[in-house]
C-alpha cells in the first residue's frame, strides 16, 4: 500500500522534518489536547447541539465538504506543477491537512473574538468525533480522483480509521473523568487548550530554526497550499454561513472553527500511519507549515471578526 | 394589622408566634448545626468551569473558631470593636464571618466592587479596626486606609480551601492568564497564616469566653445600606434579630425545607443582607449543602453548577431568574432535582414567575424585606396558597400594616406607607439618632415601600415612595409599566423612571433591553395603551444595551435617572450605557 512512497525518490527525511523526541511529545500532547476537549465535555452539551443543529450541520459540511474540496483543488491546481515524485507525497500530506477535524486551538480564538463559544467547542467535538468516518473518506474520494491514474499512490485509509479511532480515546476518558471529578476534568481541559497554544510555539522555537533551508528551499507553491488552506478556508466558509442566512457572530464562529483544522492530530496521524517510510518528510510539509501560519491567519482573522462581532453586540444583545 | 387576616393562610405546618429560640446568639446557633451535620459537607464553592473546593460542618466550626483566636487574641480586638469584610461568594467568607461572630466582634459587609470613595465612607463611617479582604481587589488599599481606622489586614485568597493543584492552577491563571492579582502595597497577613496563629493560640474555654456579656440584643452585624436618603449608613443588626429571621422564614418553608438534604445554590452574594441571612444563615441550620458561586455573571458561570450537582434549592432576584430563562443550556435541560425557589431583593416579574414554574415545574415564590429588617418582613407560602405579584404574607411574629401620610391605616385594597414590626426590625442606624428615630417609630419600620393589603393579609408593593412618577397629578408605579413591558416577547429587561416635562411635570420614559427578535419602539406604545390608561404609556421607549443594576442585579432607577440628566447635559450624540 505504501510501496509507492518507497519507489518515489525521498528528498527529505523524516528525521529532518521531525525528531523522534518531538514525535514523542508531540503524541503526548495531542493526547493531552484530545483529553482536554473530553474533560469540557458532557452528554447534555450534545444534547443541547441537537436540538439547535442549524450551526452545527453547517459547521458539519463546510468542514467535510469544503475543506477537502479546498484542499483537493490547491494541490491540483499548484502542488503538481511541480516533479511528481515531489508533488505526490506532499499533496497526500495537504489533502489530510483539509480533511481532519477541528482543533481546540479555535476555540481559544473564538474566545477572544468574542464570538459563539458554545457553538465553537460543541463543533470541534462534532467534527472530531465524525473525524472516524469523515476523514478516511474525504481522504479516500479526493486521494482517488487526484491519482486514478496511478493506483500506487493509494492512501492507507484503514491505518487512518485506527489512528482516529485510537484517538478518540481519551476524549472519551476525559469524558469520563469529569463525570467522577470536576476539579480534574477543569484542569485537563485548562492543559488541553493551553497546550495548543504550547505545541505551535514549540514547533516555532525548535522546529523552525532547525529547517530552515527546508522552509527556504520550498516552493511557493507549497506556501500557497499550507496558508490558502486556513485563509480561504475561512473566507469561503464565512461566505456559505452568511448566505444561509445565519447570523454574523455565529457564521464568524463556524468560519474560524471551520479553518483552524487540528493541525497535531494531522501530524500525528501522519506520524503514526505512515511511520518508516522515506517520503514521510514531504508528506510532513503541509501540516507543520499550516499548524505555522495558521496561528498568524487566525490572529488577524480573530482581531478583524473581534471588530465585527463587537459591532453586532451592540445592535443583538443576548446572543447566547 | 389588628386582626392579622394572613394567620387564616398559614400553611398549617407553619406556627403564627416563633417559640422562644433555644439560641442565645449566632455562635450557639453555629455551633448547633456543626455538632449535629458535624462531617456533611456544609459549602462547596463552584468556579465557572467547574473547579471546586469544599469544607464540613465540622471543618468551618473549628476554622471559625481559630479565626475568633487570632482576632481577639493575636489581634488583641475588644468586644464590639468592628471588622470589615470584602470578598465574593467563597469558602472564607464563611469561616471569616462566623468567626467575627465567635469573638464577640462586629462583622461589616463590604461589596468588593466599591470604589475608593465608597470603600473609605464605608470603613470610616463603622470605625473598622480589622479589614478582611480578597486579594483581588487590595489594590486599593494604599489610598483606602489612611483614611480609616483599619490598622489590621487579613487577605484571602479565592482559591482557598481547594485541592492544591487545583488553587495553583487558579492562581495561575489569575496571575499570568487573567492578571487579576495586584501587588498588595500595605502591610497584611495571609488568611492561612492567620488561622495556623489562630490554632496554636486555641483553647476551647478560651472561645468560649469571647461569649461572656454577649447577649441577643449585642450588635451583629453593621449592614450598609443607601436607605431612603441615598446617604449609605449601617443598619445595626443583633444577634437575635439575625436569629429569629433566620428562624421565621425557614419556618414559613414548612417541609420545603428539609433538615439535612437540600443542595441551594447561592449566586447572590452573600455580602448583601438577604443571600447573608437566607443563604448562609438560613441553609446552615438546616445543615443544607451550600453551592458557592463567586459572582454570578454573566449567567453562564451558574452552568457547571447546575450540571455537577443537584441542586434543590435557588434563591434569586428578578434579573438572575430572568437571566436565566434566556440561556440556552438552562431551559434545554432544566434542573431536575430544583424543588423551590425563593425570589426577593426586588419585584419579581409575574413573566418570569410564569415561564420559570413552566420550565422547572416547582414553585417559586417572593418574598419582601429590607436591610433593616434583617431583612425578611414577608413570604408567600410555598404550598401553592402563595399568590404571584404579591410579596405574600407577614412572617410568623411579625406585624405589618399599610398607612397614610398621617399615619393612619389604610382601608383594604388602598395603597399606603408599609410599615413593619417585629423581632427583626433592626436596632438601629449606626451613629445616626436621628434617622433613626425618624426610620423606626414605636418599634414600627418605615419601610418607604406603597403597598397594599387585600382582605386575606397578602400584601403587594406598589412602588418605592421616592419613584413614584406624578403625571399631571396622576400617581404613576414605575413596577406597574415595568411589568406590561416585561411581558412582551423579545424584551429582555426594562427600567421606568419619570423625566420632567413642562406640560405634565413629569412624564413615564422606558429603557428597554432586547432579546432576540426585539419589538419596535411603536409596538411597545402599543402593548402598553391595551393595559395601562393613556397616562401611564410611557411617552418614550429607549432601547439600551444594559440597565445599572445592584450588586444582586435589582435595577437601580436612580441610576437611570442620573445617566438620563447627564445625557441630557452632555452632547446629543452620546449613546446611553450600562
């Protein structure tokens, strides 16, 4: 399943993209995050989303069908004006960047956009959880229309299922463990956001130093997938949400929900699917180079709707 | 009244005279609470993402007892000397409060949120000797004290009495996150310090002596209060005053009350006279577990509260109930274990009692009182007898009656002065002779409260006497307007107030907060010309993002009324503000 990644010339080690250690923390820290996201949860918050689902199916299908749709038509569109040897890993690294789920991150940047929190958390629960079906599936339809025609560069979705699967696990435990001790479940869930924020400042301080020629050497092309992704993302899910006709301060919420994806899940599934073999740093590329950019797009993003949405407090008061 | 018509509507597990009270004072009846839930977990405080700590009946006895030790022996403070108290709901405020009682010594309920100003009137006007204070708002200690008497601070910490990671986690949080926590420029002692100096210099005969002279009549509490003249003064409340209304009004509960089994959540801060006497107080001698929130707002912070515990009891005013009813996690899944809630502090709008039975499906009913009556003077009873817009019936060993302007006592149905009598009534103003004399006449209070009675003792506030509106003659009840508007869907809040007018004197003005899918200014004129006389509509409808409010959320109109001058004074395009 992965023979074409053997074959295909490897310019870029894993080694180089990601240390064993930083492979480690960064496992224990998506743990965290996943733990955190389960701690803040409890089965009335989906009962509470189900009975006002109109956000949240939206949030649902700009998530699963604009995303890797974006995702599918940047790569197409740029990453294969590049050699294919090159092109083909790290387009396969750039279509599961669109298609994983929302991270916690966004609800930090929600938080301070002063947008729908509870919408915010209740869709990065959402989306992780369809992750299980969703993510393989979008990685499945888009991997096979990008190379129908070269039935090698299949995607290992089985391994992808377990990897989520395996995932959801301690937000299930983090679930759990609040039921048992809300003192614990505060704090983990406290960790998990904060840690977030940790792991993208930590990929700053080591991992951008230590690749620079990598980050130098790369086309433009890569560039213009890794922050597109994020920045249209946004723009195009903020379009669909208004002309739903869904309210401002929500349609903000669902569009920086929508665009900051779970960067460390991607690079974790990349890490754990896709462990030993040679092309790994290519397919690596896209998801650190978005889990980079995506906190300075979200940051302008979050200070542009901050306005936005402060300017509607005004005219709606009591928005939830 | 002479012949008392309520009697008739006690529920019949409800006595018309309370008995003698077995205790003596509130440290006799803390301490019978404590020996008999002795490790029941008497408060939990409940932050707004769920992080909690707790302590025993036993526990809070025996801290409170070293509390007593450190001020009267460490500090060296005299019976009747006063100690301020400044700090939201927290596990400390009870261990602070019951031990200034233990020792004999004054407690005075300082709002956190005071400015300078106020802080120094408050401080100075009691002669406080000893001030305990949140960590959070010490910052204004350097200007405060100089002005003051205070020569003795004590500070807490929000955190304290929770798991230790947990209260690390939280000063963090407050520390680097929020950046809540100023640098304390004046000498002070950590609470914890001062409890460990207050446990090592423990003795029990020596607690026991602070009680030695202390007797039912002994000042309690200084509890501050804007009054009817706006200048804040100190209600002397006593022991047994803060006893008995204790007593009455869990006794005007019958088995809504259940000794030992309810869960109330207490929102309201307990520095305010009525979450103090019914929370605390109240729902400690029932050996109740009491849900501690730090503050209130906004109303999500109540969230983690309702979905951790089973809450069976609520106290509120209007604006929380209300507040509540507009989130969306509360009417989704209403508490399931809630079996009454009590309502006072201000008028609780028959809208909201409405929708807040349909929702919960348990009672709610209001109550009526002031700071100087410690403050309870009526309830409506919870047996379905009570009856909605009415503040109920008088306590048990209480007397009320409505009176003219000459002091005679007005015919049934007419409104006049409430006035009230009983083992609550305050002893006093602090240091004001004359106010009080003129507040309390032959033990009756003047409440400054219209009311009017019906012919079964129920009685219904009309208006406060000073917000009354005169329009071209016509009384106008602010209340009466504020509760047609209520009532129309896609109003959130709104506050009456009367503006000068040349041609009438003055004229009815509307501040209205929206909800969502707000009526226009036009559909309001409108719902009120269907209910009210052509008078009362009120002549403008404002909509504002956020109505002034009290400490416990009662709107306050005087506000209103000054931010509505000083729109008037200052330029035309400025944009009315909370």
């Amino acid at each position: 399943m992965l023979n074409f990644l053997l074959a295909a010339p490897a310019t870029v080690s894993e080694q180089d993209v990601v240390t064993p250690f930083e492979q480690a923390l960064l496992l224990g820290l998506v743990f965290v995050i996943m733990f955190g996201l389960g701690a803040g949860l409890t089965l009335k918050d989906f009962l509470h989303a189900l009975k006002r689902p109109k956000g949240l199916i939206v949030g649902f299908f700009t998530q699963y069908g604009l995303m890797p749709l974006l995702a599918f038509s940047l790569a197409s569109i740029f990453l294969f004006q590049l050699p294919i040897e090159y092109a083909a890993p790290v387009a396969v690294g750039a279509l599961l960047m669109g298609s994983v789920p929302g991270g916690t991150t966004s609800n930090l940047f929600t938080y301070f956009a002063k947008g729908n929190l509870a919408l915010s958390v209740i869709m990065t629960i959402n989306t992780t959880i369809w992750a299980l079906l969703m993510t393989p599936l979008a990685l499945f339809f888009y991997g096979g229309l990008m190379f129908k025609d070269s039935p090698e560069w299949e995607i290992p979705v089985t391994n992808i299922v377990v990897t989520i699967a395996v995932m959801l696990v301690p937000v299930i435990l983090g679930m759990t463990i609040r039921r048992f001790s809300a003192n614990i479940g505060a704090v983990l869930e406290l960790l998990g956001g904060f840690f977030g924020l940790f792991f993208i400042g930590f990929l700053m301080a080591t991992w951008v130093p230590r690749n620079w020629g990598l980050l130098t050497s790369t086309p433009w092309q890569v560039y213009l997938v890794a922050i597109g992704l994020g920045l249209f993302g946004m723009a195009a899910t903020f379009g669909v949400a208004r002309s739903l006709r869904i309210n401002g301060v929500d349609a903000r919420t669902i569009a920086l929900e929508t665009g900051i994806l779970n960067g460390p899940l991607a690079i974790a599934i990349v890490l754990l699917t896709f462990g030993g073999n040679p092309a790994i740093g290519l397919i690596l590329i896209v998801p650190a180079m978005y889990s980079l950019f995506i906190v300075i797009i979200s940051t302008l993003v979050t200070l542009r709707f901050r306005k936005s949405n402060l300017a509607e407090e005004q005219k709606i008061p009591n928005l939830l | 009244m002479t012949n008392k018509p309520w009697l008739a509507h006690y529920p019949s597990d409800v006595p018309h005279e309370l008995p003698t009270s077995e205790f003596r004072h509130l440290p006799d009846l803390i301490r019978s609470a404590a020996s008999t839930y002795g490790k029941k977990t008497a408060f939990t405080q409940v932050m707004a993402n769920g992080m909690n700590g707790s302590l025993s009946f036993a526990q809070v006895d025996q801290y409170s007892d070293h509390f007593a030790v450190y001020l009267r022996d460490v500090l060296r403070l005299q019976p009747g000397d006063r100690v301020a108290v400044q700090m939201p709901n927290c596990i400390s405020y009870t261990i602070v409060a019951f031990g200034i009682f233990k020792a004999g010594l004054v407690l005075v309920n300082t709002n956190p949120l005071y400015t300078q100003n106020e802080m120094t009137h408050q401080f100075s006007d009691s002669g406080a000797k000893a001030l305990v204070v949140i960590d959070m708002f010490a910052d204004r200690l350097p200007e405060v004290l100089p002005k003051t008497s205070i020569e003795h601070v004590v500070v807490v910490r929000i955190s304290q009495f929770f798991p230790a990671i947990v209260s690390g986690v939280i000063r963090g949080t407050q520390k680097f996150w929020s950046r809540t926590l100023p640098k304390i420029k004046v000498p002070h002692v950590l609470f914890m310090d001062a409890l460990s100096q207050g446990s090592k210099a423990f003795h029990k005969q020596k607690v026991d002596s602070y009680l030695d002279g202390l007797n039912g009549s002994t000042v309690a509490a200084l509890q501050y209060t804007g009054g009817t003249t706006g200048v804040s003064k100190g209600a002397m409340l006593s022991h047994d005053n803060l006893v008995t209304n204790t007593l009455q009004l869990i006794s005007m509960c019958g088995d809504y009350m259940r000794p030992g089994k309810e869960i109330v959540i207490t929102a309201l801060p307990l520095y305010h006279i009525f979450a103090f006497t019914i929370n605390l107080l109240g729902f400690w001698h029932l050996g109740a577990r009491n849900l501690l929130v730090p503050t209130p707002r906004p109303p999500s912070n109540l969230k983690r509260v309702f979905e951790n515990y089973k809450v069976t009891w609520m106290t509120g005013v209007n604006t929380l109930f209300n507040a509540l009813l507009n989130e969306r996690w509360f009417t989704d899944s209403p508490p399931k274990h809630l079996r009454a809630s009590a309502a006072g502090g201000m008028s609780l709008h028959e809208s909201v009692s409405e929708r807040w039975r349909k929702l919960t499906g348990t009672p709610i009913v209001e109550g009526y009182g002031l700071t100087e009556s410690s403050p309870v003077i009526t309830f409506n009873p919870l047996n379905g007898t009570g009856r909605d817009g009415t503040i109920g019936i008088p306590v048990p060993s209480t007397d009320v009656k409505c009176v003219s302007e000459s002091g005679a006592e007005v015919a049934v149905g007419e409104p006049g002065e409430l006035l009230a009598k009983g083992p609550q009534v305050m002893l006093g103003y602090w240091n004001r002779p004359e106010e009080t004399a003129s507040t309390v006449v032959d033990g009756w209070l003047k409440t400054g409260d219209i009311a009017t009675v019906d012919k079964d003792g129920f009685f219904t506030i009309v208006d406060r006497k000073k917000d009354m509106i005169l329009v071209s003659g016509f009384n106008v009840y602010p209340n009466e307007v504020e509760e047609q508007i209520a009532a129309l869907e896609g109003v959130k809040e709104v506050g009456v107030i009367g503006v000068p007018d040349e041609k009438s004197g003055e004229k009815v003005k509307a501040f209205v907060v929206a909800a969502d899918n707000p009526p226009t200014v036009d559909d309001v004129i409108a719902h009120c010309r269907k209910s009210l006389s052509a008078y009362k509509v009120p002549s403008s409808v404002v909509f504002v993002n956020e109505l002034p409010k009290s400490p416990i959320g009662k709107i306050l109109r005087k506000d209103l009324r000054a931010m509505w001058l000083s729109q008037q004074s200052g330029s035309a395009s400025k944009t009315v503000k909370g």
